[in-house]
C-alpha cells in the first residue's frame, strides 16, 4: 500500500499538502516561562548542578535559536540535566511559545 501512494505522489496523481509551521505565541508561554524565570531571568545567576556554571540570559535571543536550543536539550546533544528535564516536558508548541515570548523580550547583558 505505501509503495502505491508513494507510485502516485510521484506521478502527481495524489498531492500530500506539507506540514503546516508551528507559530510561537508569546502571550501563550506566559505560563509556561514561570519553569525558565528562576535561572534565566536573573542576572549574573550561577547554577550549580552539576556543577557550577553562568546561566545565559535568554531575553532577546532570537526564537530560532532558542527552539534549536530547546530541541537539542530533547535530544541530548545538549547535556545539561536540568535543561534536558524542562525540555523533554515541553511540546513543539510549547517551545515555540517560549521562544516567542523571549525573543520579544530586551536583551539583557
């Protein structure tokens, strides 16, 4: 059966519409930032698990990166434990809801 419908997309016979993009609203993260505030919006804050480390401050940085960030956190290529936690909690929507909300933010140095 998929190598007939994969026979037809090629033909043009069936047209398979592609994924629609997953837009950020930053009004929507309100709730879900309260996890990020208590490192990322302090400035100069310094975690300590699992070991002692500057906290980047994430206000300003643009979504696209803060959604790469987030994905790589899921995925492991980013080893942070306690950002892995947070980021394997959240959903495409959610990260793009996050990032949008920061993004939106003023840069904080």
């Amino acid at each position: 059966m998929t190598k007939i419908f994969a026979l037809l997309v090629l033909a043009g016979i069936v047209q398979v519409a592609p994924a629609a993009a997953i837009v950020g609203n930053a009004k929507a993260a309100r709730a879900k930032v309260e996890m990020c505030i208590g490192c990322h919006g302090i400035p100069g804050y310094k975690a300590s698990f699992p070991e002692v480390f500057q906290v980047p401050m994430i206000g300003g940085q643009s979504a696209k990166y803060i959604v790469n960030a987030l994905k790589a956190y899921q995925k492991g290529d980013r080893k942070q434990p306690t950002m892995k936690g947070i980021a394997t909690s959240l959903s495409e929507q959610d990260m793009a809801d996050v990032a949008a909300y920061y993004s939106q933010q003023t840069a904080q140095k």
